[in-house]
C-alpha cells in the first residue's frame, strides 16, 4: 500500500514493509506506483509482507463468532 501522506500513525507498517510512505508530491506518486506496476520483485516483496494489522479477515471472523455464539444461546 503506498501512503499518500507526508507522516503516519501507522510507522509499524512502514517497518513491517507492507505500507510505503510515499509523499503528496504528483512525481514521487507516479514513480512509486509504476514501481509496484512494473518491478515484479518490488510488489512481491511488499504483497508478501506480514501485516501487522491483521489478515484482512476479521469482519469474516467476527461474524462468525456472533453466528456461534447465537447458536450457543438458542441451545441454552
């Protein structure tokens, strides 16, 4: 993920390598995200990456433990 930004909250990220803080200005954009585009190596290395903020599933998860745990209730 490339960061738009000039500073983040989120710097565990940037050290993970799954965020890259890449700036506000129009070049640098452009120039990172043809990087991602074209450079197989470079999106790999950063697809790769553990997250540090999860799987991307936890929506998934917590509907799952709601369905579980009503199903727990109904049986009570």
């Amino acid at each position: 993920m490339l960061v738009l930004r000039e500073i983040t909250e989120r710097p565990e990220g940037v050290e993970a390598g799954t965020l890259k803080l890449v700036g506000t200005e129009a070049r640098r954009i452009v120039e990172q995200t043809n990087r991602l585009l074209d450079d197989p190596s470079a999106y790999e290395q950063m697809a790769k990456a553990a997250n540090p903020f999860g799987d991307g599933h936890a929506a998934e998860k917590i509907v799952q433990a709601l369905l579980d745990f009503d199903s727990a209730s109904a049986r009570q």
